[in-house]
C-alpha cells in the first residue's frame, strides 16, 4: 500500500465513493470526511468524529479551501494539489456535460495522480475533466499533475438533445449553478 495516509472529504457523495472503493486497496489509511454520518467499510478506513460545519456556500468552500492548501504548501511546505471537478456522472446527460463532464475512470485516475504527483509540485490548483472534445479548460501540464484523461463526452454526444446548437460563450462556465437565482435561493429570507 504505497499512498500512505488518505483523506477523502465529501466520503459519502459521488465522487468520493467511487474514489473511497478505489482507494482503499491502495492507501495504508483512508479517513472519510463528510457532513453525513459514514461507517467505515474496510478495516484502512476512518470516519469523522465530529461532523463538518460548512459556514458558506459551495463555490466560496472550494475557493477557501485552495487558499488554505496554499498555506501549507508555502508556511509548512507540503505538497497540495486542489482538483477542480468537472461535471461527474457515469456518462454525460446533458448538452453542458460534453465540455465539463469527469467520467469516473478519469476522476480516480486525477486523485491517483494528486497523491502521486512529483515532489517539485509544492502547489497546484487544475481542472479535472476529462478529454473532451468541447471542453474549454485547460488540461494540467504533466509535469504538474501526471495524468492524460482518456475518455470523451462526445462519444455521448448522440444521446443527449439540444447537442446540435451552438454553445453561448457569455454563458457561465458552472452552468446554472453559477446564476444569482442559484446563489440567492440559498441565502434565505
């Protein structure tokens, strides 16, 4: 088991299952972290003994978290890798997923490489999508993060409607996500 001590944050979603299942055969140990509660199922894994209070919302998390690896990577200088996640599914289901879509097969293959990534990388934030054809991120540089992505959502392009027309380049690259209607939902009365 050559990856040592693993933390997974976000254990009990999507992401973190497939990656938790694909980790635990290769980490000493997998400590799992998440707001819901989680029961380890295999004797590498750890779960959280006191449950995250996130104080913002999602996209401000991401952004605070970078800053904070970014910390430790400069005043303690440990090497930290923060993945921007594409948009994961098992296969793309919409016309946006065929330039923002992580299959899962490149989502392990990024962490692996965020675990493993050379010792002269003291910090890096990148995009983890997968090779798209319409994507419109750019690809870490492999001296950075030793991953090429394999799969392509234009495989799916056939199944999903509305992948005929143009996509808006003044449209947010998170989708509906990134709209103040999102945001303002949120925030309450």
């Amino acid at each position: 088991m050559g990856l040592g001590t693993v933390a997974v944050t976000g254990a009990a979603g999507t992401i973190g299952s497939v990656v938790r299942e694909a980790l635990r055969r290769e980490a000493a140990r997998v400590i799992l972290v998440d707001r819901v509660p989680l029961r380890p199922e295999a004797g590498n894994e750890d779960g959280p003994r006191e449950p995250v209070r996130p104080d913002g919302l999602y996209g401000v998390s991401k952004a605070a978290v970078e800053a904070l690896g970014r910390m430790y990577a400069d005043k303690f200088g440990l090497s930290v890798v923060c993945l921007r996640i594409g948009s994961f599914e098992p296969a793309p289901a919409e016309p946006r997923h065929l330039a923002t879509w992580l299959s899962p097969r490149d989502a392990v293959g990024y962490i692996r490489a965020a675990l493993t990534a050379p010792s002269s990388t003291r910090f890096a934030t990148v995009y983890a999508v997968s090779a798209n054809t319409r994507r419109f991120w750019e690809l870490p540089d492999p001296a950075v993060l030793g991953y090429t992505p394999v799969d392509d959502a234009e495989l799916h392009a056939g199944d999903i409607p509305g992948t005929d027309l143009p996509a808006d380049p003044a449209a947010p690259q998170a989708g509906p996500y990134a709209l103040p209607e999102f945001t303002l939902k949120h925030l309450g009365p």
